[in-house]
C-alpha cells in the first residue's frame, strides 16, 4: 500500500458563515494542495469536508495518516463516536440526533477503503502543514466562486 500523509484544515468567517477548507496531500516528495470555499456553512462542516476531500483524492487503497486539529473529528473517529452513531440511525443517543450525519458517511465510507489513522494536531501553532491548510481554507473563503453547501440546514 502506498503510505500517504494528509493534513486538514476547515475555517469558517462568522459560525455559521462563509467557509473553506484546505488539504495537503503527501507521498514519496510529492505535495498537492486542495480547498475550496462555500457560501454559507460551518467551522465543523469545513473540517469534515477537509478530510473528505482528501481522501476523495485516494484513486486506491492506501495507508494514511491524517493530521486534523480538529478535536471533533478526531476523537469521534479514534472513539468509535460516528461509527457508533451510523450504527443508531444517526442519533448520539436517544433523544439528540447526530450533526452533519451525510458527511460523516462519506467519511466512514472513506475510511473502511484505506488503513487509516486520525492524528490530533495542535492548531495555529508550529505545524508547518496544518498552518498551510489553515491558509488554504481562509483563501478559499476569499473566492468569488463560493460554492453552495447542499446539505447544510
């Protein structure tokens, strides 16, 4: 299996509000950089589609490592949190229902194709990837071709 690093990053301006994501994709040397920006989102819809994306990317299966800052994301993968929810219909327990359930099932499905391992990074600090991702992600909310987040409500 190739061995691929990928690092995520998701920004929103306001909560919800303008988003983007940004990605780094790396193997053997080589660096390739993803985002894109939406009109109307949020923070942890950014993150979620940050990881996505990047996998998105995986023509076959490989061996990741994917370095988020985002708690939300790692933890509810490393936890067993979504799998768990997935496996509820989507409910976090009996009476709340899970956040952003259609990208985290594009994420399990992702997942379940590669070896993957989620890594907490610390944000805005001295990661050099992670800080690219983060400008990447901030770009992209600067573009004039924002895209429309289809399933945010």
């Amino acid at each position: 299996m190739k061995k691929i690093i990928i690092y995520t990053d998701g920004a929103c301006s306001n909560n919800p509000g303008k988003g983007g994501y940004g990605a780094i994709l790396l193997y053997k040397g080589i660096k390739k950089e993803i985002s894109a920006g939406y009109l109307y989102t949020t923070n942890n819809r950014m993150e979620l589609l940050a990881a996505v994306a990047a996998l998105e990317q995986l023509k076959e299966p490989c061996d990741v490592e994917l370095y988020s800052d985002s708690k939300y994301i790692v933890d509810a993968i490393n936890k067993g949190w979504a799998a768990r929810w997935q496996k509820n219909n989507w409910m976090r327990n009996k009476t709340d229902k899970a956040i952003n359930p259609d990208l985290w099932e594009r994420l399990l499905a992702l997942i379940s194709k590669h070896k993957t391992k989620f890594i907490w990074v610390k944000g805005h600090a001295d990661n050099e990837f992670n800080n690219q991702c983060d400008f990447l992600a901030r770009q992209a909310i600067l573009s004039s071709n924002l895209l429309t987040d289809e399933n945010y409500s």
